[in-house]
C-alpha cells in the first residue's frame, strides 16, 4: 500500500486534501487510528483529576477527533460525489463501527456527569454568549443521544443507532444504484419534439456511456425533467417517469421498501425510549417550529390552496390536449409536456428560447459578482490544486483586504457514481480557537455536461441557492468548530440561501449575465419580461408535489405503531385522506427516498422532489390552525375532511409564500 496521507500533515496549498493520493485502501486505516485516538482524547477528558472546567471538558472536547473529522470529511463528499465500489464497501463496513463510536462517546456515563455539572452552574462559570451557547448544545445534544437513560435504555439505543447506520447506507446506495443502471436509450425516430439543447445533452450521455451515435436520457433531473417536458412520446415519457419515480422500489436487490419500514419503526422506538410520542416529536423538539402541530398548520395553509390552483392548471392542460386531438385523462407523466404549451401560450414564452441565455459560465460569474458586491469577497480561480474529478473547479475567496477567506469546489456536473440533487458541505470547518482555519467548501450540482453547458431557470436558481449556503459557511466567523457556517437550527439553514437565490433573477443579474450563448448579446428585454412574469406558472403543481410529500412525511412519522406499517397501504390511505391529485403524480416512493435517505437527520416535513430535496420553513412559534380545512388522521380516527377548501382566488394570497418553499432546496449536507 501506498503511504497513507491521513497519517502526514498535509502540504497543499491552503490544506486542500491532497486527492491526487488518497486512495480508497487509505480510509480503513485512517478511520481505525482516528477512532482510537479519538477515544484517546476522550479518556484524558473523563480520566482528568481536576475539577471539571469549561476548558478541559467543553473546549478539549472541542478539540478532540480531528483526525477523524478530516478523515470523515474527505470521505463522506467522496462517497457522494464521486464513489464507486470500493468507497460502498467502506461505507457499508464503516457506517455501523462510526455510529457505535459516537454513541459510545455520547453515551459515556462519566463525560456527560462532566458536562452535566458544569452546565448545572452555566450562568456563574463567566462565559461569553458563544461559550454558553456550546457548553448548552453539547448537553443538549448528549441528553438526546440518551445520556439519562438507564443502562439497558442505553444499550437500546446504542443498537437501533448502529442498525439505523446500516440502513441509511444501502438505502442510498440503493438509490444510487438504480440511478445508476436505468437509462432510455433513443434512436433518432425517439427524438419527436426535443429541442435543440435537450438532443445535444442526451448525444452527450449517449457518448459517456459509450453509445455514440445515439441518444441517451437518464435519472438525473437535467436529464429527466427536459424529455417530460418536450418529447411528443407519451409512450417514452410513460416509461421515463415511472422509472424516475420508483428510483429504490423496484423490486429485487435495490429495493428500499423493507428498509423504509425497518426505520421508520427504529425511530420510532429511539424517540419512545426518549419519552417522546413519536419520532416527529422527538425530531422537532430541537427545532425552532418545536412541534409537529406547528409543521402542519403551516403546511395546511398552502394545501388546500395550492390543491385549488393545481385544479384550474389541469382544467387548462386538458383543454390543450382536447385541443390536439387527445380525450385520455391527463396523467402524471403528461402533465409537463402540457404545462409547457400552455406556457407558451399564456406567456409566449418558450423553454429552448430561454435556456441558451443560460450559460452555466456566466451564471457561475453572475453569483460571484453578487456575493462581492453583497460582501465585498473576491474569486479568483486557483489551477495548481489537486481535485477528485476533472470537472471539480477551485476558487481562493478573498476578502475586500484581500485576506484569504477559504476555498471554493464547484462541482456541476450529473455522472455515475454522484448522487441526484444539489448540495453544499465542506471538506474543512471555520474556525479560530487555537488557530485562524479557513472553510474548504464544495457546492454540488448535477446539471447535464454541454458544450458549453445550458441551464434552465430554475437550474440557475438552484445554483444560486446552493452559493448561499456556501457563502454560510465561507463568511462564517466563530470561535468554535462545532458552531461553524451552517451548523445552526434545520430550519433556520435554508434562510440564507433562499434570501441569496432571488439575486439570480434580479433584472440587473439577467440583464448582465444572461446573455446568448452563440451571439454574447444580452437577453432581449422583451425575453426578459416574459420569463419574469411567468415564474409563478404552474405553481399549483409544484406546491401540491412537495407539500403532499411533507404532509406524508410528517404523517408517516408520527405514526402511533410503525412496526406493523404496511407501507402501500398507508400511503393509499393517505393520499385518500388528502385528496392527492392523482395527475400530479403519487411518487411517494420517490419522496420517502429522501425521508430515508442517510442525511435524514433531519425534521419530519422536509421533502424531496424527482431528486432535489425541499425543505419546509417552520416559524418559531405555532401558528393557528387554519380555518378552511384540516387533514383528518386515521390515528386520531377522524373521517376524511369534508370542510370547504381554500377558493382559488386565495391563490394570489399564499403563492408568494408557496413559492418561497418550493424554492428551498433541501441540502442535506449543508446541514448540521
Ligand atoms: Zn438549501
């Protein structure tokens, strides 16, 4: 074997990890020594003779598991973003043993009698508010693991922990996989209706798969998500979106089915151990909304509304259709490619008119220019680093002094072996306790490779939103590592990059950036109207997707007895229960691939949708029911509602807010 770099200093410029020589047999090793010196430091903490102070518990405490943190890091973006069989196996090998170390640490009787006393006399040890705050969060964050439990609870909990670690691994990878093995391969003839971008991209796959000559359309939702909206195929579209919506249920080796009930019946006895009702409840008590009660009223102001509005968008696709000679209901596969001729009709605005004024480049250049003028920072694009994949980009961050701020990865592009969806983590925290760290942050997208590469809007929004969870973490200044950037509430982590996004299509931004990608001229202004005043086309649909799919998850985590949940029943029911519109499509498979997913540590109402991930803004305190209508719980053994829905001419009252969720997308790395 090769020299393990985990065990050298690293001498990269900025202290990038050195991926030119970290290879896949270096992780077991480095994670092994890690572990134990992990243990090591924890030893010294809990084996010291002093009377416990701030410094020797919360600080080292703070210190402790570097080595394994920069081992986990580089690991765990490797895995998501560039894995392949080697890194599974390690992932599948090592999940179980990482998990029973931090519940080992978590559950250790004498570090927490340590924190417990010290956060006793919290308000007379002299603290500032940051110090406070972390000697409050880390007690906070032990009592939740089961610090208070008796032994045999612990024990418990030590082994749902460890099996859940098992689960959210082959659930992703099962994903993955199934991503990963399904493509449409098209010939010429299959082509009816695709524009000129949707062809070049699907040539594109063709060649990376080795199929050059033909077409190829994939699970990726810049693959996908064109073919739905463009191809005259129902035929195709058919096979498309039913492929797309069962990624992880098909049965057989990648089937998520029997998983999805083993942990959500886990969670529910880990929150039951901890003296919760439910899972929903024990996830939620360390949230800002607090309650599941507060997550549902808020969803349930934009359901019925959004139902109301999603039936007047199909009232217009089934006229269209007439319109073409089709009398066949709507279904869900047809609803894009409808959605956009009304589009055109309504707005003459037309997808392949806008897109090439999309030019990732520029959009990439358009975020930067926002963030220096927001900011004050500076990019400048470093070409001496060693990256993980030939796509990866590097920018050093300066500040307006021109004092190193961090470094940025971008890494745009759908292939094999990067999970769906869009997200932003770091390879290396901010922070200043014993000396200045700078973040080393990655952004994620999965954009389909052009020359040059062309984004839809909502493409470009998506990568103005995950910029603002970068700029969470590169901007970030605290002392302390654990309270680094986007370690903060999960439903407070979405607010700066959904405040960033709307930069993206600010007038000044488009009239800038947007520009042709053959003639370099601006988006005419005509153009530029029409795509602004078309963003809330079809909001109904999206709003009616992602909130059914929070309500649901929501639901399926407070379920009183999930051990004996029959998964297809309970998700007919439901969809019943909520009145589902059938057109928009029940891909509720697809949407409990996110409740599963390994990043699920994350409050029941978080959604995702055809691989983004959404996330549900939760206010800080309940709010009052709504008035116009409830969701009847089987569990509370109510009959569906048969209150009066919200009229749709409340639309116009709610939209902006229904569009404010639907643009936040969940990442789930960037969360704490
Ligand atoms: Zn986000």
């Amino acid at each position: 074997m090769t020299k393990n770099p985990f065990f050298d200093t690293w001498s990269t410029p900025f202290g990038m990890p050195p991926f030119d020589h970290i290879r896949p047999e270096h992780f077991p090793p480095a994670f092994d020594r890690a572990m134990a010196e992990h243990n090591a430091e924890i030893a010294i903490i809990t084996g010291s003779a002093e009377a416990p102070t701030f410094a020797n518990t919360i600080e080292a405490l703070e210190r402790s598991g570097c080595l394994l943190d920069r081992v986990s890091r580089v690991f765990s973006n490797l895995d998501a973003s560039n894995t392949n069989d080697a890194l599974e196996a390690i992932a599948r090998d090592y999940a179980p043993k990482l998990a029973q170390h931090q519940t080992q640490i978590a559950l250790n009787r004498r570090l927490f009698e340590l924190i417990d006393e010290l956060h006793a006399r919290r308000e007379t040890l002299g603290l500032a508010a940051d110090q406070l705050r972390l000697l409050e969060r880390h007690h906070l964050r032990l009592v939740r693991s089961g610090a208070l439990l008796r032994p045999e609870q612990k024990s418990q909990m030590a082994a749902i922990a460890e099996r859940l670690a098992v689960l959210h691994t082959r659930f992703g990878q099962n994903v993955l996989h199934d991503e990963r093995d399904w493509q449409l391969v098209l010939d010429e003839a299959d082509l009816d209706g695709l524009p000129d971008f949707a062809r070049a991209a699907a040539a594109q796959a063709a060649k990376d798969r080795g199929l050059e000559g033909r077409w190829v359309v994939t699970l990726a939702r810049s693959s996908a998500e064109p073919f739905l909206t463009f191809s005259s195929r129902r035929d195709l579209r058919r096979s498309l979106w039913q492929a797309w919506t069962a990624r992880g249920t098909h049965q057989g080796a990648n089937d998520n089915t029997p998983l999805i009930q083993e942990i959500v019946a886990l969670r529910a006895e880990q929150a039951r151990l901890l003296g919760y009702d439910n899972f929903a409840a024990y996830r939620l008590d360390d949230s800002m909304a607090r309650t599941a009660d507060a997550v549902e009223s808020l969803l349930l102001q934009v359901w019925s509304p959004a139902k109301a509005k999603a039936r007047a968008e199909l009232a217009e696709l089934e006229e269209v259709a007439r319109g073409e000679g089709v009398n066949e209901p709507i279904e869900p596969w047809d609803w894009r490619y409808y959605a956009e001729k009304v589009r055109q009709a309504q707005y003459d605005l037309d997808e392949a008119e806008v897109k090439p004024y999309f030019v990732l480049d520029n959009m990439v250049q358009a975020a930067f220019d926002t963030a220096r003028r927001l900011f004050g920072v500076t990019f400048t694009e470093l070409s001496d680093l060693p990256l993980y994949h030939p796509d990866v980009r590097v920018w050093e961050v300066r500040d307006s002094a021109g004092e190193h701020v961090g470094l940025f990865l971008h890494d745009n592009f759908a292939r094999p072996g990067k999970r769906s969806g869009a997200w932003s983590s770091r390879y290396r925290d901010q922070q200043t306790l014993d000396s200045t760290v700078a973040p080393i942050v990655v952004n994620n997208n999965n954009f389909s490779k052009g020359a040059p590469t062309l984004l839809s809007f909502d493409d470009a929004v998506t990568l103005f939103h995950e910029f603002g969870h970068g700029l969470h973490s590169l901007l970030s200044r605290v002392r302390y590592r654990s309270q680094s950037g986007t370690a903060v509430r999960r439903d407070f982590v979405e607010f700066p990059s959904q405040i960033f996004e709307h930069w993206m299509s600010a007038p000044e931004t488009l009239r800038r950036y947007a520009r042709h990608y053959q003639t370099g001229q601006p988006m005419p202004e005509d153009l530029l109207r029409r795509l602004l005043a078309a963003r809330t086309f079809n909001q109904g649909f999206a709003t009616v997707e992602y909130t059914g799919s929070a309500l649901l998850d929501l639901d399926l985590h407070r379920e009183p007895s999930p051990q004996r949940l029959d998964l297809a029943k309970f998700e007919r029911e439901f969809l019943d229960r909520i009145s589902m519109p059938r057109e928009v499509g029940c891909a509720i498979a697809r949407r409990i691939s996110s409740i599963c997913s390994p990043a699920a540590a994350m409050p029941p109402g978080i959604t995702p949708i055809s691989g983004r991930r959404y996330w549900m803004p939760t206010g800080t305190r309940p709010l009052p029911k709504p008035a116009t209508s409830s969701i009847p719980s089987s569990r509370r053994g109510s009959k569906p509602s048969t209150a009066p829905e919200t009229p749709a001419t409340q639309w116009s009252s709610i939209a902006p807010f229904a569009a404010a969720i639907r643009r936040s997308r969940h990442c789930s790395r960037s969360a704490a």
